[in-house]
C-alpha cells in the first residue's frame, strides 16, 4: 500500500507540475485603423493646349479633333464626385483685347470601367453637344455612384475652339472680329480650372 501511494503521490506531483508549466502571461495590443475619405485629380497628359487660327475655314467653322490636342484625367475617390470647369475670359498678351471664354469647347468620354450613363453621367459626350466653358462653374460628370479608384474613373476631353457647337458662343471667331466682341488679333491666353468635389 505504501509503494501504491508513493506512486499516487509522484503521479499528481507529475500532473500538478505540467499544470504549473502551462501557466501563461497575456498583454494586448490595440490596433486602430483609420481610412479617411481621399480625393484626388490628375492630369495626365494634355496639360497645355495650343490653337492656331490661320485659314479662313478655321475662322469661320473653328477648330477641334484631331487639330487639338486631349486631355487625359483620372478620379481617385473613396466618395462619389462631381467635376466641374470654369476659366476666365482669354486675355490678349499685351492687353488690347480679349476672347469671350464660351468660345472655347469640351466634350469627354470615359476610358475607365466607369461609364457615362452608368456610374457617371455628363451632357457633354459629342462635339454636337460640347459645354461652352464660362467664367461660373458648370458640372462637366456628375456622380450615379462614382467612388473608385483611377482604374474606374479615367476620362479624356476633347478640345474645341469657335465651332459653335453645344453651348459654345454662336458666333464665329470671324463676326466677333467684325463686330468688335474681340478687338484684334494676337496671342490670347487663359487658365481652364477643372475641379473635383466630393458630392
């Protein structure tokens, strides 16, 4: 009986000191993750465009595609977005005149997985519909649920000058130097404002 209980008592002992080594110490880390909302619009090529008017067709019917150049953006949003443009009047280099800013055009298509009439919308997606730029902001693609990133929201705009389409001036360049809405010829230059705000 002494062996039997001898034997009983290493066995607990055993078993009292696995239990002991199993005794464990635990802290906490707290992880926090913040996303905040991100916006962000890029020009990725066609930052300066350049029109010559040179011919008497040009004068009167004005120019666009393919004799301007593109513009391509994307749209980075954690939020769904409006785009809209605005730009002063074109001012002659060395003053003397200026150049009615709704002579100057815009139309766009989308080239992202975004769409126009799906995700974005826009009134301006055919040079017979281009929105003649003024100096009070108009909203150029508006949102259907447009938050994505740069993959889903890539656009090209499409240029135009004194064609009279759309909203633009109904005049062309020829009558407004004929009636003195633009004073003379030379070099006029402006700033097109593109911005994008989260709706």
């Amino acid at each position: 009986m002494k062996k039997f209980t001898f034997i009983l008592v290493i066995a607990i002992l055993t078993q009292a000191g696995t239990l002991f080594s199993q005794v464990t110490d635990i802290e906490t880390v707290d992880f926090t993750a913040i996303l905040e909302d991100v916006l962000n619009l890029n020009i990725l090529a066609g930052g300066a465009q350049t029109v010559t008017f040179d011919t008497p067709d040009e004068y009167n019917n004005g120019v666009g595609v393919p004799d301007i150049g593109e513009t391509t953006i994307t749209v980075e949003s954690t939020t769904d977005w409006n785009l809209t443009v605005t730009a002063a009047d074109l001012t002659r280099l060395g003053g003397g005149a200026i150049i009615p800013i709704d002579n100057v055009g815009i139309y766009l298509e989308a080239t992202g997985v975004h769409t126009i009439g799906g995700e974005c919308s826009s009134a301006f997606t055919s040079a017979a519909t281009a929105c003649g730029i003024t100096n009070a902001a108009q909203t150029i693609i508006g949102s259907n649920g447009n938050a994505g990133d740069a993959a889903d929201n890539a656009f090209t705009i499409f240029w135009a000058m004194g064609t009279q389409t759309g909203s633009m001036n109904g005049a062309s360049i020829f009558e407004q130097l004929s009636d003195g809405t633009i004073a003379q010829v030379g070099t006029f230059n402006t700033t097109v404002n593109f911005t994008v705000t989260a709706e």
